[in-house]
C-alpha cells in the first residue's frame, strides 16, 4: 500500500468527537492532533475531556476572569490570591465572594479600584 497521505479512514474510537486529517492523523474537537489509535485518543480524552468528571466540571462551572485584567480563575482562592498578588488587593474577599456565587461562567469579577493599594 502507497503512503499518499489521502485516505481519510473512520476515528478509530467509539466515542471520540473529531474527525480523521488527510494525514490520517486524529483532530479532536478541541483541536490536538494526534494518531488515529483507540489508545492515543483515549489517553488525550481522559487527560483533556475526562467525561463525567466532576473534577473537570468543576473547573468549568467555577471558571471566572479577573475584572482588571482578565486573568482566568478556576477557583474562587485563585483569583483572591491573583488580586491580592497582582493588583494589591485589600479588601474585604466576601466583596469577591458574592459576585463569584452569583455570576456566570467567564463573567468578570469586578475588583474594586480603591481598595486596592500600590
Ligand atoms: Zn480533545
Ligand atoms: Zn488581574
């Protein structure tokens, strides 16, 4: 069989959202490249996707940016820490806290210019 690089055969994983390259290799939906073998794509899903991992959602459901400069924050002490460090945050964290719990996904959390110093 020539190596023409121009079969484009089936993904070869029962799950995997992506579609096959015309280097034969694997793209996933999440856009890494890489051969198109049940084990390599189930070794990048469980280390990149983890379906069902609450873990992961987690990460995804606490996921907040910084309002000054957009940083992103998985966890509500990252981006207390972030400010804290980075903007000279000083005030209270619940003034944080309550924005974090009641904004959405990727919304900015707005720090407050004058409680922080330097
Ligand atoms: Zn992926
Ligand atoms: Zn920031």
């Amino acid at each position: 069989m020539s190596e023409q690089g121009q079969q484009v055969g089936p993904v070869d994983h029962p799950t995997a959202n992506g579609h096959v390259l015309l280097n034969g290799k694997f793209q996933c939906n999440c856009g890494a490249v890489m051969a198109n073998k049940q084990h390599n794509i189930s070794s990048h899903i469980s280390k990149k996707h983890r379906e069902g991992s609450a873990f992961q959602r987690a990460e995804e459901i606490n996921r907040r940016s910084c309002g000054i400069c957009g940083f992103n924050a998985i966890k509500f002490h990252m981006l207390v820490t972030h400010v804290r460090n980075e903007h000279g945050f000083r005030g209270e964290t619940r003034v944080l806290q309550d924005q974090y719990t009641t904004s959405q996904v990727d919304e900015a959390i707005l720090i407050p210019a004058n409680q922080c110093i330097g």
